[in-house]
C-alpha cells in the first residue's frame, strides 16, 4: 500500500473524529458512509478492499475520542520533530509546529551515540561536572550545558531515546527511530 494512502487515512480518521466530537462516533460503518458523503469513493473501495485495514478501523472506531486524539497529538509531535530536521519540510513544520524543533545539540548527542554503534550510554551528574559514557567507553560531547537536561528531556518525549533510572543513574537507550532520524539527516540527496 503506497505510504501516502496511509498518512490520508489517518489524517481523515482524524477529521472524522473532529467533527464527530466527544460523542460516539459510530463504527467503521458509519466511518465508510462518512467518507462517501465527502467523496473519497476510491479510498472507501481500497478500505472495502482490505481486511486487515477493515479490522483496525473497526478497533480505531471503538476506541474512546479522548485517548485517540491524545495519540495522534503525540504521533503529530514526533512527526513535526522528525520533519523539523529534514530540510525540505523544515520550513513548513517550523511554522506549523515551532515546538518540534530538536536543537543541533539533541541532534549532535543522537548522532554520536548512533555512529558509536553503542546501544546506550550513562548520564551521571557529580558535583561540579557531569559525564556522558558511552557504552563502548567514549564520551558524548556536548556543545551548550545549560540545554542539557532539556534536549535530554525533548529525545525522550519524542522517543529518540529511552530512560532508565538506575538510582543516581540515568541510562539512554538508542531507538529505532533515532537510527533512522540521523539517517534520514544524514543521508545525501542522490543525483538525478
């Protein structure tokens, strides 16, 4: 299925939802009626079409408004974070959503500990100083201390990161996404 069927799905499942309010919005019936009123024949006949697809919109329609509008506020937001960094999309995200923007520092901490091919590394905070160890025994540099703490927080929310509290220690923990966000920044426009 092409990518772009998926994000039009959502966003209408969205839009249906939104206009729907607070209130039941009815099942995956009602979803199919609502997109032939709004004319989008030909994504009702590929839904229609998929079963696997006809399932998850049947769970997606019983599920409560509140919890799925918080989901796709929070996916909206690792979204813009990740588009925020791309350069063709920068410009619009950072207009659309100017809190998704990671700092070159965030991006700079992911990055090495990325091309460490470290799985983790430890945060830990003494007086006067700090330390960033990789797990294969190298520091994270960092370029702004004051913004530290904060860039940490952002690549955890945006799930670039995952923490773990071990007592005094923190532990980051790659993800996939990570990986693939210094990869999609990273990589070079092939010629044409």
């Amino acid at each position: 299925m092409d990518p772009t069927i998926f994000a039009t799905i959502i966003g209408l499942i969205c839009n249906y939802r939104q206009e729907k309010g607070a209130t039941d919005a009815g099942g995956h019936q009602q979803f199919m009626e609502w997109l032939a009123q709004h004319n989008f024949e030909q994504l009702k006949n590929q839904i229609r079409d998929n079963t696997a697809l006809q399932t998850g919109l049947t769970k997606l329609s019983r599920a409560e408004h509140r919890e799925i509008m918080t989901k796709l506020d929070a996916i909206n937001l690792t979204l813009a974070t990740l588009l925020s960094r791309v350069p063709d999309f920068r410009e619009l995200t950072m207009a659309m959503i100017p809190s998704a923007e990671l700092s070159d520092q965030a991006v700079d901490i992911l990055r090495q500990l990325v091309n460490s091919k470290s799985s983790f590394f430890f945060y830990l905070r003494f007086i006067g100083g700090f330390s960033m160890q990789l797990e294969e025994g190298e520091q994270i540099g960092v370029t702004d201390l004051r913004f530290l703490d904060d860039d940490l927080d952002k690549l955890v929310a945006s799930r670039f990161l995952s923490l773990e509290e071990n007592g005094d220690n923190q532990i980051y923990q790659v993800t996939r996404n990570a990986v693939r966000l210094i990869q999609t920044i990273d990589s070079k426009p092939q010629a044409a």
